[in-house]
C-alpha cells in the first residue's frame, strides 16, 4: 500500500492509501470498472461534503463499508446480470507481468461474488476477519471461513493456468 | 496445504497492486440556452437603466447650468429694455428680477409693465372687445 504523506488531508491520504483496494473492491461487487470507479468517487465526494468521516470509529472499514452500501443502493447493480468486464487491468503486476495479472483477474473471476469480496478486503484492503464481518455485515468465523475456500480456489486456479500455458 | 504455503501465496498476491481511480473527469459547466437568455435579459435591462439615468442626469445637469449662467450674469439695463420687447417669450428669473427691481426701479416697471400688456388682449384696434365696452 503507498505510503500516505503526513501533511496531506486525513481524507486525501485515506484516498491515496486505499483508493486502488476499494477500487478492486467495487469491481469486485459490481463487476464494472466505470461503476466501481463512480462508486469510489462518490463515496469521497460524500465524505467531504458532509465531513461525517470524523465520526466513525473505524475509517479503513467505515469506506470500505460505504461503497458497498452505495454499489448495494444501486438498482442496476442490484439487478445486474452481466458478466464481470475482462477487458480492464485490475493490477500493477510485479515486474509488469501482465501474463501473471491476467492469470490472477481470471481467477478471481472464478470465485464467487462473497469469496472474491473476502479476498479483496483482507488481502489488498488490509482489513482483519473482524473488520471485513463488519463490512459485509457477517460473523468473523464466516469471513474467515470464505477467504480460506477463496484463497485454494484461487491458488488452484492459478496455478492450473501456468501450467497449461507452460 | 500448510499454513506457510498459504503465507507465502498470499505475499505473492500483496505483489499485486490493485489500480487507483482515474481521476474524476472535470465537467465544465455550460450555461443552458435558458440561463443564457435570462443573463442576456438581465444584462439588457440593466443597460437600459444605465442609459435612461444617464440622460436624466445629463438633462438636469444642462437644465442647471442653463439657470445658473442666466442667474449668474449681471443684468445690465440693455438686456431689460431688450427683453423687454419681446417679454412674451422672455422669462426673466426671479433673482434676476429682484435685482433688476433693486438697481433700475425704472427699468423693472416699464418691463412689467410690458408684461402685463402682452397678457391682455390687443387694444389697439379699432374694434377689439375692450374699446367697445370702454365706450359703453
């Protein structure tokens, strides 16, 4: 995650330190990358707008929690029945190994929508088990449960790839 | 699947960097043909103000100036026997008088006297209405 600068706004550093994960996160809800990036911006347009922020007890779970809420709100992503986009770059691969990126975006897409949501919050989110049950509104047993199945799906899928490709 | 292997993918994984945002597209707001004519409206109508107070101010300006130079000027007797000729179209001010009253009490008379006459009708004819019930 980049580093926020000290003397930056506390809800710009927060953008530029979580921006990309609530980005993956959005996608990962609403399968758009144009939607997930309105979500993202409307969420932060929000947050200055009404400066709520100050009040929440937990900021990183609070945004997180709040595109979800706005995708959720959203009819057309509620009653959505399209595929997830394929054509976007999710990822900054190491190296730029975009053949790597592309392998792991598959994957993801793979999953099921709660798993690939569990996945995006703990690992490129940095939440804890009990910050993604709040999130998602369920227990932390379950959330822990899901990232386990999610992660072996994703590891098979993965590698089944390299070694087709190889 | 051991719990270090699970470590390890999941480093592999962090490598990734999920993409930020692309900047939100700045949307430049344009004035609705409505709006534009509204402004427009506002615009004329303030310069038509703009002109109307500018000629009452012009007007009343040249209108004191006009009373300030005839009052200003010493009235000399000439100007009185002048005016006093065709004292149907000369209006004299009123400061002019006064101080034509103060310094020629002679002049003053003949031209009131001039003035009065213009505002009666003519006597001069033979027949005029005033003669005729002056002979009766």
């Amino acid at each position: 995650m980049p580093p926020t600068d000290q003397n930056m706004p506390p809800i710009e550093g927060l953008y530029r330190q979580y921006g990309g994960a609530l980005l993956l996160f959005a996608i990962s809800i609403c399968g758009e990358s144009s939607r997930a990036q309105d979500a993202v911006h409307q969420v932060f347009l929000k947050l200055i707008e009404t400066d709520r922020f100050e009040n929440a007890l937990d900021p990183k779970a609070y945004l997180f929690a709040s595109v979800r809420n706005f995708l959720l709100n959203d009819r057309k992503v509620r009653l959505r029945n399209v595929p997830i986009e394929t054509d976007r770059i999710w990822f900054e691969p190491p190296d730029r190994d975009y053949a790597a990126e592309l392998n792991l975006r598959r994957a993801l897409q793979s999953l099921p929508d709660d798993q690939r949501q569990v996945v995006a919050l703990h690992i490129w989110g940095g939440l804890t088990f009990a910050q993604v049950a709040e999130v998602l509104s369920i227990s932390a047993n379950t959330a822990a449960s899901r990232y386990r199945y999610a992660l072996l799906k994703l590891r098979e899928a993965m590698l089944l790839k390299e070694r087709s490709s190889v | 699947m051991s719990n270090a292997d699970d470590k390890q993918f999941e480093r592999y994984l962090r490598n990734f960097r999920p993409i930020n945002p692309e900047p939100r597209p700045l949307h430049i707001k344009t004035h609705s043909v409505s709006a534009r004519r509204r402004s427009a409206l506002a615009v004329s109508a303030v310069a038509c103000l703009a002109v109307v107070a500018l000629a009452f101010i012009v007007l009343s300006h040249g209108q004191g100036n006009e009373s300030e130079q005839s009052a200003s000027r010493p009235y000399s007797d000439a100007d009185a026997f002048s005016r006093s000729n065709d004292a149907k179209r000369v209006e004299l001010p009123t400061i002019a008088l006064t101080k034509l009253a103060l310094d020629n009490h002679q002049a003053f008379d003949k031209f009131m006297t001039d003035k009065t006459q213009s505002q009666f009708p003519p006597m001069n004819t033979e027949h005029s209405a005033l003669r005729v019930l002056a002979m009766q």
